[in-house]
C-alpha cells in the first residue's frame, strides 16, 4: 500500500457555471469513491486559498484583480465559454491552493502522491487570460510552487486530459525546468498541440505533444507511455511528477472521443507509479482537470486512486466498453510523434 492523499473541500461546489463544468462531476466523484469504500483508505489533505504572491507565480497582478472584480460584481460569461459566479474567485484561489497543498504534502513526505479533486479546473488558462472553464491554472502554479519552495530543478507535467493544455504550454515554452507532456485528440479544443510543437529557445525539446485521433483507446494510451512518456522521463529525471488528471478521454465522455476506458486509467496510474518510484520516489501530485461524464468520471477517478494507493481495488466502469489494441491509425499518429521527439530523446 501506499500513502495516497486526497485534497477535497465542498467549498469546490461553490463556483456556479451553467455547463457541463459543473459542481455534480465533485459530487458524483466522491459518492463512487464512498461507494468503493476507497474514502477511508485516503489521508485527507486540506485545501488553503492560494496567497495572491503564489498565484503570480503565473498570472499577471492585472488579470488576477480584473477577475476578483468581475465576480464580485456578480459574474458572467468571462471568457468564450468559461463563466463566472460570485464565489468563483475565492474557489479558483482555493483550487490552486489545493493543488499547492497537495505538492506540500509529498515535499514532505506527509503521503506518498495525492490527487487534487479541485475546480475550476486550470490547464487551459494562460498568464493573462482565462479559457475553457479554467480560471488560474492550477497545475503550472504547482509546478513553478515546487520550484521556488522546495528548490526543484526538473518537473515533469504529464497532461492526459483529452484537450490540449494550452496554458501549460504557453507558461513553460521557452523553460526547460518543467517538462510539459501531453497527450490529447487533435483536431477539438482548443487546437493546439501538434507533435512538431516542442518547445523554444532553451526550452527546445521540452515541451512533447502527443495529438491523437478519434477512438485511440487504451492500447494506444500504453503505446505512447511505453514509446515515448518512460524513455524520456527515465532521461529527463524529474525530481516530482504532476499529472493534469483529466478524465475526458473517457469513452463515455461528451467532449472527446478518445475512448480511454476506467480500467485504462488505472493501468496509466500504475505504470506511472511505477515510473515515479523509479526516477523520484514516488512523487506524484495530480490534480483534477476535465472530466464530464457524470456517469463515468467517479468511476475513472476512483480507478487513479486504487492504483496511486495500491489499495487493490478494481473499479469498473458501469458499462465496459471494448478496447484492446492500438489501432493502425493511433499507431501511426503515435510513431510520427515519436519520430519528432527523437531529435531531443532516445525513444
Ligand atoms: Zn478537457
């Protein structure tokens, strides 16, 4: 077994939206992780609202006042798509305290890795500017948190959200202390993402895109984690692993179509372990992005925690969808990307 915290507060409810992004996803979620008896087993990790200094780790003073005004003047839509409510800005505060609360917690040792349960969710959301349902993005706080508190020198994002995490990227273009990794569909929101974007200056080789197409499934998850995700951590030897836990690649999920299934993600989570084990004792802080399947996602993030915590509990999904070998046309898409990659890795 291992220590496997949960950071979780109802005060996560509390950001009102009118779409799928909505408070039912943390509802469903913890109600599947009580049904599975999985709750027990969690070390609870208390969220704290991030002070304004941590926040502008990322964000700009201007955006973060423009924000904290607009909800409390009562909100809207503040970005295509992405809304705000009264409470919105305490919550994203907390949400990206709860993701910092999480590194905390592994830094030192309190669990072994932790999942974040937080929203809004953060990886689309860029230094100024706010995208797809994400306020401050919570993961590239974490990341650049873990730098500046414990001295890191190399983190690892892995982003296995079905969209690109278009503000991770823009944050850690140029930078090659966080190895930004993501694995997403082409061709959907917010498209970007394509394999040949690998990063700048001297962050060249330090950002990897993995697009891939329609009904990719499992098979080709493990695919691009044994090509591609353990060669180049094994070489880049990050110190911490954060994880843009998005569960939208699920096959039942309304705005992906990657067809990942709960079983799928339970074996991402353990090769994953096991590869944390190997290059950084473990550490794993991951944190929840997308996600909106309210008949699946509860399943799919109780299947991340059995596996992060060993506990041994299969969890299934209500209906098992198929999924079994990598299709020709994920295999290809995912040897282009490795092609790419092997200017900068031996992959
Ligand atoms: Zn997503």
């Amino acid at each position: 077994m291992a220590r496997t915290g949960v950071v979780y507060s109802p005060k996560y409810l509390d950001h009102f939206t009118g779409t799928v992004e909505g408070h039912k996803r943390l509802q469903t979620i913890w109600s599947v992780l009580e049904e599975y008896r999985i709750v027990p087993k969690l070390t609870m990790v208390e969220p704290y609202a991030a002070p304004l200094e941590v926040i502008q780790l990322v964000h700009t003073p201007e955006y973060i006042q423009a924000l904290e005004r607009f909800a409390a003047q009562g909100g809207g839509e503040w970005a295509e798509e992405t809304f705000v409510s009264r409470e919105s800005y305490e919550v994203a505060l907390l949400a990206a305290g709860g993701t910092t609360a999480g590194v905390d917690a592994v830094m030192k040792g309190t669990v072994d890795n932790v999942l974040a349960l937080v929203r809004p969710p953060g990886h689309h959301a860029a230094k100024e500017r706010a995208a797809g349902f994400c306020l401050f993005n919570n993961v590239a706080i974490a990341a650049k948190y873990a730098q500046k508190v414990y001295g890191l020198q190399r983190v690892l994002i892995l982003d296995w959200d079905v969209h690109h995490g278009s503000g991770c990227q823009t944050v850690f273009y140029d930078d090659p202390s966080v190895l930004y990794f993501s694995i997403h569909q082409d061709g959907i929101y917010p498209r970007t993402g394509w394999a040949n974007e690998t990063g700048e200056g001297p962050g060249e080789g330090y950002t990897v895109n993995v697009p891939l197409p329609k009904q990719t499934g499992d098979a080709g998850f493990y695919y691009v984690f044994t090509r591609l995700l353990e060669p180049v951590v094994r070489q880049y030897q990050p110190e911490l692993i954060l994880v843009a836990a998005g569960f939208d690649a699920h096959f039942y999920d309304p705005l992906g179509s990657l067809e990942v299934t709960t079983g799928g993600f339970m074996r991402m989570t353990t090769m994953l372990k096991k590869l944390a084990d190997e290059v950084c004792q473990g550490r794993i802080a991951a944190t929840l992005e997308g996600g909106y399947d309210l008949g699946s996602v509860g399943y799919s993030v109780a299947g991340m925690l059995s596996a992060m915590g060993e506990m041994g509990i299969k969890v299934n999904d209500p209906v098992e969808p198929p999924s079994d070998v990598v299709r020709p046309q994920a295999r290809i898409r995912i040897d282009d990307a490795i092609e790419i990659q092997r200017k900068y890795w031996k992959v």
